[in-house]
C-alpha cells in the first residue's frame, strides 16, 4: 500500500476528528466504568488495569460515530461539517465513502489489541456489532421519511423516539455497555446502563431539532433540516396538533417543498420556523428532550447509588451540556 492510499483512508477521518465535537461518548465510557467499581466498594474504585482497559476502548465509540458523520452527510445532501467542508465535498464522494466505511470497522482494532482473554473480547464485539446494527436501521428510517414528501411519511411520534433511540441512542448505549464490561459489570447492569444511555442519546437528538430550528447548529446552518426534509420532533408534533389534513399542515409542507427546490436562502425555511414557533412545538420539544435526560440521568443514580461520585459525574456532565448547547 502506497502513502497516497493509506492517506484516501485515514485523511478524511482525522480532518473531522481533530475539528472537535462534544466528545462526551468516550467520557461516558469511562465514567460507566468507574461508577461500576465504585458501586461495588473497591479500595480503590480506580483500579489501574480496569481503567487502562476503558481507555484503551474509547476509539471505539468515537470512531464510529465520525465514520457515521461522513456517511450522514453524504446521505443528507449537508455541505458543511464542525465549521467545515463536508468530507465528501473536500476528498470526492468515492474517497469519503470508503473512509467512512473503514472507519466502522478500524474502529474494532483497539478490541483485537486488549491483552484481554477471548471470552471477553468476544463480549465486547457481541455489543459492537449488535449496536452498528441498530446505528444502521435507526438511520434507514431517517432516510425513508426524509426522502417521501408525502402527508402520510410523517411518523407518530413513538416511531420518532424509536428512530433517535437507534440512530443517535446506539452509540451513547455502546458507550456505557463497553465501560460496564470493562469494569466486569453482569450483564443485566450492562443492559440497564446500555438503556439509559440511549435515552440520553434520544433526548441529545431531541434537543439538537430545537437547535436547528433556533440558533442553529454549530458548524450547520439554521433551518437546513427543513431544506434536507427532516421530520425533526418539532414537526411531528405540529402534524399532531393540527392534523394531516389540515390547512396548516399543507402550509408547512409547502414550505418544505420550496425549501427544498430552492435551498437554505429560501423565504421558506424562515417561514416554517416561523410556523413551528408559533404552534409552540419547538417549546414542547425542548421539554421532551430535557425530560429524557433527567430521566436517564435517574436511572445511572438508581443503579450505582446517590453517593456514587462518577454516577454524579456522570449526572453533571449531561445537566451541564444542556443549557450549554439550548
């Protein structure tokens, strides 16, 4: 393999790594793993070993959460990433494609290279492929009803939630999962965790709808959901407020539509905010959201106990990111 082949791979990922992003995945990895060593009344909570193994795992959940980024914006038609060029619009769609695609599955390198046993490196890869898995499907029903203009492709909003609990809860589940197993969690605590996490990462997906739709999102522009044909939350409450049928719904989709044949400079995009923000949905959604991470947040307290310092860390972390990021 030449130099300029292994930079078509590697390039595209790093650009987009080292241009930031909240990073809390891997944080949250670490912290599930020290709350689970704390609960169980070690003498020293922070045991060497464990931890070097949850370090050590970290690239898994970032890792594929930039491949996901890459393929994201390929399939969403966005021009910009994190203040950037979108990969595929810098490296080709060809290159950004294959980037991505090997990245999902560099990303298990650090499993192989654990001086670990096989039964519980095979533990690991078992909640590896199982979340992809669901990264994937949660993402193909973003897809099929992005891509519909018609009335009846606005999901319930129970067919939202489940949406958001795959693509964006998975990775934040795989999170605490791979902590919980590196600290030698049972398996039902790994699953409890697991759940959690996706609520939080449910309720981060909720609150990044109202984003958009208000000061925008870092490094995106406000209202290109509308352009890209999101059914974001605030949307599908609006569609249960007034009705398929009703005259306000072919308003908004009109809106839509334009937004879409004309793109983000359209009077459109502002038009359906403006829509949005009078039904009070945005509002609404920003609570639903804010309600997922308490009550995750409920959940890691219940499981490792109140005095419990990383559960409250953990805790911390997410109360401090919303009014940070709203």
């Amino acid at each position: 393999m030449t130099a300029e082949h292994w930079q078509n791979l590697v390039e595209p990922c790093r650009e987009l790594v080292d241009l930031g992003g909240k990073r809390w995945r891997p944080l949250l990895l670490v912290l599930c793993a020290k709350a689970w060593l704390e609960a169980g009344g070690e003498k020293n909570p922070y045991d060497a070993p464990v931890l070097d193994a949850a370090y050590h795992l970290v690239p898994l959940v970032e890792f594929i959460h930039t491949a996901s980024l890459i393929h994201d914006d390929i399939e969403d038609s966005s021009t910009t990433r994190r203040g950037k060029d979108a990969a595929y619009i810098t490296w080709g769609l060809d290159t950004a494609i294959n980037a991505g695609s090997w990245l999902y599955f560099e990303a298990a390198c650090c499993i192989d290279s654990l001086s670990l046993d096989a039964d519980f490196k095979l533990r690991l890869y078992r909640n590896y492929t199982m979340e992809l898995r669901r990264l994937h499907l949660g993402q193909a029903m973003d897809i099929a009803w992005h891509r519909s203009t018609a009335g009846a492709s606005f999901p319930s909003e129970a067919e939202y939630i489940a949406m958001v609990r795959n693509k964006t809860g998975t990775l934040a589940s795989l999170a605490a999962k791979i902590g919980m197993l590196s600290a030698g969690a049972d398996e039902e605590s790994v699953r409890i965790a697991g759940e959690a996490a996706s609520c939080i990462g449910a309720g981060f997906q909720v609150i990044d709808d109202v984003i958009n739709l208000t000061t925008g999102n870092p490094g995106k522009k406000r209202g290109d959901d509308i352009v890209e044909g999101k059914r974001s939350l605030p949307v599908l409450l609006f569609v249960e407020k007034y009705g398929r049928n009703s005259q306000e719904c072919e308003t908004l989709s009109a809106c839509f539509r334009r937004a879409s044949e004309e793109g983000i400079e359209s009077p459109s995009v502002e038009e359906a905010i403006g829509l949005l923000e009078g039904a009070g949905v945005i509002e609404a959604a920003r609570d639903k959201g804010t309600g997922f991470i308490r009550e995750a947040c409920s959940s890691f307290t219940s499981l490792f106990g109140q005095d419990n310092d990383s559960a409250a860390s953990i805790c911390n972390l997410f109360y401090s990111m919303v009014p940070a990021i709203l």
